[in-house]
C-alpha cells in the first residue's frame, strides 16, 4: 500500500505513475502484437472486420473500465480519510455493483449484435467474420469487468506494482494464446477473441487469490455485502456512472466516426486501424497520469490536503506536456515504420493515409494532455458532471464531422476531427477548475 497523502508529490506521483505506464506500455503492447498476428496469419480482410469493429468493443470494454476506475475512487477517499471499514465496503459494492452491469451489458450485446453491426456500416463481406469476433469479446465482459476492479481497487491502495506484474502474465498468456489458436489451431479471428478473454479471466484469478492474501483491507466476508450504506452506493455510482459514461461518450463519438470511415473503403479501414493503434500508444502518458491523479486527488482529498492536490496536477500537466514532444518527433521521423509494423502492410495509400494521420493529430496532443489530467483530477474532487459535459461534446463533435467532413473530404476529415473537438471540449474543463470551491486559487500556482 502506499499513502499519497504524505511526502513529496514529484516523486510520490513519478513512482506510482511509473507502474502505470508500465501496465498500459504491456497492454499496448499485446493490442499491437494482436494486430500483428491477425494481419500477418489472416490478411487484410481479418484485419479490417477485427478493425470495423473495435470502436464497438472500445466502447463497452471502456465504459467497464470507467466504472471500476470511478467506484475504487471512493475506496481511495476511504482509505485517504483512514476508515478502514469503508474501504471493505466501497470494495464490495464496486463488485457487486459492475458484475450487475456487465451482465445486462453482457445480454444486451448478445440481443442486439446484428443490428449493431448492421448500424457500424461494417461491410456485407466482413460482417460475419466481424461478428464471429466481437461476440466471444461481448460474451466475456464479466471476467473483463472483475479483472478491472481488483486492478483498480489495488492502485486505489497506492499498489501499482501487483497490477502491472499480473497484467504483464496476462499478456504472455495472451500472445501465447493467439498464436496457439491462430497460427497452430487455425481458427480465425475467433481464436484471437478467445485468447484475449481467457487470459482476462486468468488475471482476475491470479489477482483475486494474491489479494486476498495479501491485504486484510480488501479480504472480503459476506458482512461486507450486507445493509449496504446508501450513501455510499450513491456516491460509488456517481462517481463510477461518471466515469464510465465520460469514456462512453467519447467511444460513441469514435463508434460515429467508424461508421463513416467504413464507407470509404478497406485500405482506409486497415490505415485507420492502425493509426489508432499508434494514437494509443502515443497516448499512453494521458491515460498514466490520468489514472494517478483520480487517485492522488481522491487520497489527498479524504485527508484534507488540499495544497497537495494543486501541485500535483500542475505537476502531471507538466510531465505529459514533456511526453507529447516526442510523440511529434516519433510521428515525423519514423511514423511510417510504426504502421508497418503494426498492420504488416506495405500498401502505399495504408501507409500514407496512417502516416498523415499520425502527423497532423500529434501537433495538438498539448490540448489532450491538460484534458485527461484535468478530467480526471476533477472526478477524484467529487465533480462528477463537468467531465461528462466535456466528453459529450467531444461526442457530438464527432457526430458531426462524420455526417459533414467525411462525406466532403474523405479520410482528411477523419484526420482533422479529433484536434478540431479537443479545442471544443477542454474549455468547460479549465473553466470550472479554477472555479471549484475545493481549490479556489490558481491550480498551477506553487502551494
């Protein structure tokens, strides 16, 4: 466990960013070997179905991820403001809670599949590849959800460190797994969507047994699960609803945009697949430091240390401020080379659509930077409602450009969608920062 109420918040916040990166650097890592395997053993038609449809399972798999994020922030309130029983019962609840969740997201998905697809513009050839694929996902979002819980209720504790060593087995046995269904078993993209779900439901059984004996905190009896404070399930789903909705709408916005660059072929299809994979790469640092400040914010907080929390977000803005010039030099220096090397692919209009992509979007990651730390800060304070004002006007950002961009300029217009709505959405979120009552003076002055 570590405490980030006390001591100095550099390197308080550098040391439990660091496993973070870690973690997400792993399971970029496994998304982009995935890509790899598929291209390489199953060609560009696998590729662009798996690739149709990946806004729809970034959608779902993010929301779940939003909510279990959200609820263990109120675990890290807890155990800031050192109510230790709190802790057991935020934990329960976030348990019970997200498996309810997923299981009505798990049937809705089912039902609904065909017409969803159907909705994405996902071409009549790659449709049934496409759904082969995306329902083994849907059908394994509980493991997904439990797995993403115990993960976030660990770094709600200040352990970083059991996430990523757990994840890091995750993602061997994930790779171990595509390439003994793909390559040796010859099964399809389907064989890929069952080595990520099973290696899902592993890391889950490994996490759950190693934390249970590892920490009293979060070892569970069925008192925890009992007269549940409805204060607390208010809080939890305020904050965990928010979340996950914030991640939502910027997946529906992303879902929207899909539909549109389904149209325009299957060369722009793989280009675009994987220049988002890259974008997620690149973007790693975003999500890093935006996870550790809805925890540092959420511990500092409980505790009352409220100086704390205005250093540390100054702090982040600054470290993924740094990160975002290399992202600019790797994309003009060998952006090229980096979607080779995720699709496999040497088709010239693949490489330089990807390639553009990457060049344009990285010159404006300044604005993205200040969003993710800023939003997610915001939700370790208690606000709720301005980072989903925020995301849903990135939501409709992208609905617009893909009824009016796309169908004028093409994959230009996909090209400039994103800077265009990061300079729309960031203005609530700086606006009501240096409003919130919590903090009152300027959040990038020194305490």
């Amino acid at each position: 466990m570590k405490d980030l109420t006390k001591g100095k918040p550099s390197r308080l916040i550098l040391a439990f960013a660091l496993p973070i990166f870690l973690a997400n650097l792993l399971q970029l890592t496994y998304s982009l070997v995935d890509t790899r395997i598929v291209g390489s053993f199953l060609g560009e038609d696998a590729l662009a179905a798996v690739g149709a449809t990946s806004s729809l399972s970034n959608l779902i798999i993010g929301f779940l991820m939003g909510l279990s994020n959200g609820f263990a922030i109120i675990t890290a309130q807890r155990f800031g403001a050192k109510d230790l029983r709190g802790v057991k019962k935020s934990f329960a609840m976030s348990l019970t809670l997200g498996i309810a969740v997923a299981a009505g997201l798990t049937v809705l998905g089912l039902l609904f599949l065909q017409p969803i697809l159907r909705f994405l513009n996902v071409p009549e050839n790659l449709r049934t590849v496409a759904g082969s694929y995306i329902v083994i996902i849907i059908a394994g979002l509980i493991a997904t959800f439990l797995y993403d819980a115990c993960a976030a209720a660990l770094r709600a504790l200040g352990d970083t460190i059991t996430p990523l060593v757990i994840l890091a087995i995750s993602v061997i046995l994930n790779i171990a797994g595509d390439l003994f269904f793909v390559v040796v078993l010859k099964t399809g993209v389907r064989g890929a969507a069952v080595a990520t779900v099973s290696a899902q439901a592993l890391a889950f059984v490994i996490c759950w047994i190693y934390m249970i004996k590892r920490y009293e905190l979060l070892r569970l009896s069925g008192d925890d699960f009992k007269e549940p404070q409805p204060q607390m399930i208010q809080s939890m789903l305020s904050a965990g609803l928010s979340m996950g909705f914030m991640s939502s709408l910027i997946n529906i916005g992303s879902l929207t945009l899909q539909t549109a660059i389904n149209k325009l072929g299957q060369n722009i299809i793989v280009a675009h697949t994987a220049a988002r994979k890259i974008s997620e790469m690149f973007m790693i640092m975003f999500t890093v430091f935006g996870q550790t400040m809805a925890t540092y914010c959420g511990q500092n907080l409980g505790a009352g240390r409220i100086d704390r929390i205005k250093k540390g977000i100054g702090l982040a803005i600054l470290y993924t401020c740094i990160w975002c010039s290399f992202t600019i030099v790797a994309s003009y220096t060998i952006g090229d080379w980096l979607v080779y090397m995720v699709t496999g692919s040497k088709n010239a209009e693949v490489l330089k659509n990807a390639t553009n992509y990457l060049k344009f979007d990285t010159l404006f990651y300044f604005v993205t930077a200040v969003i993710c730390v800023v939003r997610n800060a915001m939700q370790g304070l208690g606000d709720h409602i301005t980072p989903l004002v925020s995301s849903s006007l990135e939501m409709i950002g992208k609905i617009v450009i893909a009824a009016t961009l796309v169908p004028w300029f093409g994959y230009t217009g996909v090209i400039v969608a994103e800077p265009l709505v990061w300079f729309i959405m960031v203005i609530p979120l700086l606006i009501q920062i240096f409003r919130m009552p919590v903090l009152k003076n300027n959040i990038l002055t020194k305490s």
